[in-house]
C-alpha cells in the first residue's frame, strides 16, 4: 500500500498565503473594499493571528493582492491574444480580452485597489501591468505592417480605456460593438492589403 506523505512545512506555509490571497481577492471583488486581515483570514478559515504569520498589514496584504493578481490578468490577455490566428484578430482579442477585464470582477478588484492603496505603489504596479499587456497588442500591429507599432498600441489602448468607462452604462456588447465599428476597417485593410 502507498504511503501518503504529509505536506511538508513549505508547501502548507505556501496553501495557507494562497488561501489568504485568494480570499482577499474574492473580498475585494464582492465589496469593492480593502479587506482587513481579519476578515481575510475568516474568509480563507484562519484566525486573525494566523494572517500575521503571512502579512505584516493590510498594505502588506494587498501589495501581495496586486503582485498576484496583475501578473494573472496579463497572461489572460497574452493568452487570449495568442490563440488568435492572424495579426488582425490578434488585435481584436487584445481588444476583446481587456474588455472583458473592464466587465468582470476585476474591475471591482482594480477600483478597490486604487482606493486603499498607496498611489506611487500602485502605479509601480500598473505601469508594469499595462507594459505586459501592450506588449502582444504592439507585436500583433508590427506583424501588420503598421509602421509606427507602439503609437498605434497606444492609441488603441487608450480607446479601449475610454470605450470601457461606459461598460456599467451600455454593457460590454455594445462596447464591443462601438470598437468593432472603429477598429474594423482598419484591421480589415490590413488583413487584406
């Protein structure tokens, strides 16, 4: 009969911070609040003291949110925009993917984010982050010919933001819809030309 190995110290050390992290992103995605430690804890099935052992405070704790999160987020787009097949719809899954962003609980978890945390921090963060996620938008434009790739990037980007600031109001649909109507003749001579 196989013996069944215990976890070793590391490994239960290293479950424990993920459930505090994971419950400290499901807290900030419900509420739109910082969590304390205390509810993290509660929320992952560890007392209050426990939390101490993995995070100094709540600052500690959502630095470690967003060190854990937006690395996440930008792989969901480099992913969304790698399984697209031509240049052309690589550039509509970038657009898809962040407007997805913008319409799921993420945005929850961003706006909580901005309001409880340090601002030089988080920009730190955020810069890195919308660095990352530029990065298959830029690649994509290049493989189209476009000549200035990163103005481009952008500009598309920076359409992608504005259209999503109406996603509570119009729904992503029709957000997707307006930057279909925009972006698809552009992508469409580039397809073809």
């Amino acid at each position: 009969m196989p013996r069944i190995q215990a976890p070793t110290v590391a490994e239960h050390r290293a479950r424990q911070r993920r459930a505090i992290l994971v419950a400290a992103h499901e807290l900030l995605a419900e509420t739109g609040q910082a969590p304390s430690l205390a509810a993290a804890g509660a929320r992952a099935g560890l007392a209050r003291s426990s939390v101490y052992q993995y995070f100094s405070s709540r600052d500690a704790l959502l630095q470690a949110v967003v060190e854990d999160t937006f690395p996440a987020w930008a792989a969901q787009v480099r992913a969304h925009v790698t399984a697209a097949p031509t240049p052309a719809d690589q550039v509509w899954a970038y657009v898809e993917a962040n407007v997805a962003l913008f319409s799921g609980p993420e945005q929850a978890v961003a706006k909580a984010l901005r309001t409880a945390m340090d601002p030089s921090v988080l920009h730190e963060h955020s810069a890195r982050l919308h660095a990352q996620l530029r990065e298959p938008l830029t690649r994509a434009l290049r493989l189209l010919g476009e000549p200035d790739p990163d103005q481009m990037a952008e500009l598309v980007n920076t359409t992608v933001l504005r259209a999503s600031q109406d996603i509570e109001r119009n729904g992503q649909a029709a957000v997707l819809a307006l930057l279909d109507r925009l972006l698809r003749p552009y992508l469409d001579v580039h397809r073809t030309g």
